[in-house]
C-alpha cells in the first residue's frame, strides 16, 4: 500500500479549513495513518522544500510555511501519491479546476492550502522528517475491501 505526505498548509488552518480537507481525503477513500499540528522551525522547512532552494520563490515559501501552524499527515492508498494530487489540484490557481481543493478554496498561488507529495521517493522523505515511525498506525478499516 502507497503512502504520501500531505500538509494543510498555514492559510488552511488559519481558515478552518483541516476538517473539509480530510472530509475530501476521506470521501475518496484513502485512509489516515498518522495526523499532528505542527509549527515547523526553520531547518525543517528547508528540508521539506529542499528541491526549491534556489528557486526566486524559495525564501517566501520557507517564511510562508513557518508563519503558523500546519496540520501534517501521512495518507495511506494505492497509487495515492499520484491520485492526491489530483484531488488537490493545480498548483497555480488559476488553473486549479472545480471540484478539486485548491479548485474550490484557494485563490492565491503562494496560500494554496495543502502540500502533497510528487514522488514516493518524496513521500518518504517528507514523511521522515515529520514523523516518528511509531506515529504511523497500521490498521484495519471496515472499507478497505470495498475501495
Ligand atoms: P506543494 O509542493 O506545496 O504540494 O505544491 P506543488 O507540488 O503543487 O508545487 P511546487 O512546484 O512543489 O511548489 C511548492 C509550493 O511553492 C509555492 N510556489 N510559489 N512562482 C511561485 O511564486 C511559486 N511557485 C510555487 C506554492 O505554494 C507551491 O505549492
Ligand atoms: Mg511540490
């Protein structure tokens, strides 16, 4: 089973937006293995987005990130790492569609609300650097046959 990282992103939590995000995680059918708010330092921040540095935009996503409090996850699916980011959307949002996350909530490219990772190889580096392993539950859910 595929696992990925996806983060409500700080405009997301200051927005009270947490439960209709995981709503729309759990509509699709994946299932949660591990959840925490969390306020990331800044060493943590350079590590998650470690494949920006250098980029023009990478210090005001490392300021963004930090600003306050996230809400991190580790998601559970076959091929969720590709699917979630469906769900999710375009990262720019003027192309982000209806129906999707940042489709539906997000009208600035920077706050696009939540993060999700674009590789498995990603995930499992993002999910190390939020995670303990024994934060990461393993367990049965009545749907898992009907999904
Ligand atoms: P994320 O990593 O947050 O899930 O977003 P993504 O894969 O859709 O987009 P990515 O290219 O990885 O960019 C990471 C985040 O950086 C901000 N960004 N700003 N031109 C810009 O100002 C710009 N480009 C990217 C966004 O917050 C994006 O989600
Ligand atoms: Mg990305």
């Amino acid at each position: 089973m595929e696992r990925t990282f996806l983060m409500v992103k700080p405009d997301g939590v200051q927005r009270g937006l947490i439960g209709r995000i995981i709503s729309r995680l759990e509509d699709k059918g994946f299932k949660l293995v591990a959840a925490k708010p969390v306020q990331i330092t800044q060493e943590q921040a350079k590590r998650h987005y470690a494949e920006h540095e250098g980029k023009p935009f990478f210090d005001n996503l490392v300021s963004f990130i930090t600003s306050a409090p996230v809400f991190a996850m580790v998601w559970e699916g076959d091929e969720i790492v590709t699917l979630s980011r469906i769900v999710i959307g375009k990262t720019n949002v003027t192309e982000a569609q209806p129906g999707t996350i940042r489709g539906d909530y997000a009208a600035h490219t920077p706050s696009n609300l939540i993060h999700g990772s674009d590789s498995v190889e990603s995930a499992e580096r993002e999910i190390a650097n939020f995670f303990e392993p024994h934060e990461i539950l393993n367990y049965k859910k009545s749907t898992d046959t009907w999904i």
